[in-house]
C-alpha cells in the first residue's frame, strides 16, 4: 500500500477511534419520531401543516433572515432565487467552476447561461480578487448592467457557494457586486451553521438558499429554503413555489404558469425536530476537526482545511488537501482509504470540463485545477463522535 495512504488511515482511525467510517450520515437524536407521528396523526401530511409554517419561522430565526420559504430542495430553491432576482434567458451568471452541479443546473432551468469562475485556496470558494480583475477587462457596464464584451450578454447574477461549508469572502463579494451590477445570490446549500463575521451565510445576498438533504448537516429527508430580508421577494418566492395560486374559497386561480415545489409537512416535521438539534450537531463537527487537526498534523504532505479568518465553519466536510507534488497519487488515496472502510471522496469535476457546460463562458480557472486534483473529502459525519 502507498506510504501516505498508511498514514492517512492511520489518522483516520486514531482521530475517529473506528476502524470503518461513512462520509456523512445524519443523526437523529430529537423530537423526529413524535413530530413524524404527530403529522400523520393529523392527515397533513403533505404541501400544508403546521410544521411548514413552524420550520419557516424557526429557519428564519436561526439564520437571522426576516424570511425563509420552505420548498422541496436546494436545487429548486436555487432555481426560484434566480428567477427572483430576475435572471432571463440568455443572460448569463456567474458560479464557480468547483461546486455541485445544480449550481450550475439552476442557471440552466432559467435557459441562462453559466459564466465560470476561478475558487481560491483560502477559503475554496470564488477567488474574488481574480475575479474582479477578470470582469475589468472583460465586461463593460451600460445603462446599470454588466455586459461581457465578447458575447454581449448580460451578467445578471454571481451565486458563490460555501464549499463544504467554508464562508467566502463576503465583504469583498458585497464590494464587487456592487461595483458591477451583479446582484448577489447565496448558494448556501452545505453552509447552515456557518457565520461571516458573526452573520449567517446565505443571509448577505439578496437571495440566498439551504437544502436539507439527508447528507448535509441537518435534513429533512429532503428540502430545502428560500432566504430574504425583502418582503416583496419572499411573498414572490412563495407564490412561484405554489404553483401561483391566488387564494379564494374554493375557484382555481392561477395567475401565472409556475412551480409545485412547496415542501411536505412531512419532511418540514423532521426539519423542525433537526433543527432543534443544530447546536449539538455543531458542536460535534468541530470536536471532530479538532480530533483530526491533530491526528494529521504530523504528516507532511496533506494539510487539514481550517475555516477562513473572521468565519465560524459549520465543518460540514472535513477536507484535507494533498501536496501538490502528490497530487498524482489521489487516486491511490482515495482507493487505499475506501478499501480500508473509510469512505473518501474527491471534489466535483470541475462543471465547465463536463460535456453540457463545456462551450460556457469561463476565465482562467488555474487554481480550481490544482484543487480538483488535491481535495480529498474525509469521514464527518456527526455520529462518529457519538
Ligand atoms: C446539496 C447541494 C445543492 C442542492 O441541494 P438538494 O437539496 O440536494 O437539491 C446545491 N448546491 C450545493 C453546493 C449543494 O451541495
């Protein structure tokens, strides 16, 4: 076997005290099975009840938005808040390289166009400094909108996201959106939990949004939130989201073709119990990060991913980074460390290499390169302090 790959597992082992780990699985250790029965028990089981409007309100308390609009997931969530901040067709958007491909799907379902964007190695989220270098020789503004110079498209929007719950660089990215007229939008899908300078990610944007999938770090089987402070956005956001059903006694009014994506009382039954669990949760993932910052702090080659400065990480995906001159050996690592019962993933192909994005628009993405080939995702789940 490689020599890193013993040394890794070797701290994987030490850092866990287990001999097999999965990358993230959830725990439920509330009110989940009462609420559950709680639903049934009333028939609400599906797109109204109590929970719905019992998650909104805990959601928007937690982060510290004046609104949260629960819908089915992330993706979808991602979806409405573009339209929301008035994305159209053909314009074009700007999302890392280096993330999830529904980042990128989103801007697709609004027939818009994703702009690639380099990451940085601080915090693995937009290299905004780059970033902005970029759109000073590449775009033009004309009457409030940026236009990029070569398609002659407008970049209506920017979503960075959070990566593996690490904040980006607000202050800068408040700075350039409103430099360029490019309205803010907050994928904030890995990063519940995670502040910037005391304020919740996905609360800087004028839109931001959450998903509670079962592997990120609290669910609700599935779903996810739409994120504002604005009061007219977020009667939008539901609206859109409930197939624009205008509210009478019994006639079917719909005043616009919209979407199904309200989230089920069901799941927002299990959101309300997880969320309940948050701190607890939290505290967990850090003890697990400190566990591992000193289980590999002795090997030379990887280095353990630390939250940026001025951010408290949510530690969602403990991340450990190879070297570069032993980035030709991921593949083994990751071979070596799944075949000894620890569970490690590399980081996403990059979205502009996958066949469907390839002709997008995108600048220089050097350091994403170097993180796709030296990202290695380790055990995190909170149950594997429990
Ligand atoms: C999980 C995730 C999403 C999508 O969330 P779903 O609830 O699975 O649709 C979007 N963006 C990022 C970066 C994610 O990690």
């Amino acid at each position: 076997m490689n020599f890193l790959s013993k040394e890794i597992i070797k701290a994987l082992q030490v850092a866990t005290g287990r001999s097999c780990a999965n990358l993230h699985e959830p725990v439920f250790f509330g009110d989940e099975l009462i609420n559950l029965k709680e639903c049934i028990d009333s028939t609400f089981v599906s797109s109204v009840g109590k929970f719905v409007d019992q998650f909104e309100i805990d959601l928007a308390e937690y982060v510290g938005s004046k609104y949260a609009v629960a819908v089915v997931n992330g993706t979808a969530a991602l979806h409405i808040a573009l339209k929301l901040v008035g994305v159209q067709e053909g314009d074009e958007v700007l999302v890392p390289a280096l993330t999830f491909a529904a980042t990128a799907n989103a801007v697709k379902y609004c027939n818009a166009i994703p702009h690639f964007v380099d990451s940085d190695f601080e915090t693995l989220g937009i290299d905004v400094i780059s970033l902005s270098n970029y759109l000073e020789g590449h775009t033009f503004q004309k009457s409030g909108f940026c236009v990029n110079r070569k398609t002659g498209k407008i970049i209506r929007a920017i979503v960075p996201m959070h990566t593996f719950g690490h904040p980006v660089d607000l202050d800068l990215l408040l700075i350039l959106s409103k430099k360029f007229n490019i309205t803010l939008v907050e994928d904030a899908a890995e990063s519940l939990g995670s502040f910037y300078k005391g304020k919740h990610t996905g609360t800087f944007g004028k839109v931001g949004i959450l998903s509670f999938n079962g592997n990120k770090i609290i669910t609700a089987g599935g779903g996810g939130a739409i994120l504002t402070d604005d009061e007219v956005i977020a009667a939008r956001a539901k609206h859109l989201t409930t197939t624009a059903k205008v509210k009478h006694p019994w006639e079917f009014i719909h005043d616009e073709v919209a979407y199904n994506y309200r989230m089920p009382n069901l799941n927002a039954s299990v959101g309300c119990a997880q969320l309940k669990s948050i701190s607890r949760i939290l505290s967990l993932k850090r003890k697990l990060f400190e566990r591992y910052k000193e289980a590999f702090g002795g090997i030379e080659s990887v280095k353990l991913f630390e939250e940026p400065n001025n951010c408290s990480s949510n530690y969602w995906l403990n991340t450990l980074i190879l070297d570069p001159n032993y980035a030709t050996e991921r593949d083994l690592i990751l071979t070596d460390t799944n075949e000894a019962g620890f569970m490690t993933r590399p980081a996403w192909n990059l979205l502009s290499s996958l066949p469907h994005f390839r002709e997008c628009p995108k600048m220089e993405l050097t350091k994403s390169e170097l993180l796709v080939k030296t990202i290695i995702n380790i055990p995190s789940g909170p149950d594997l302090l429990c």
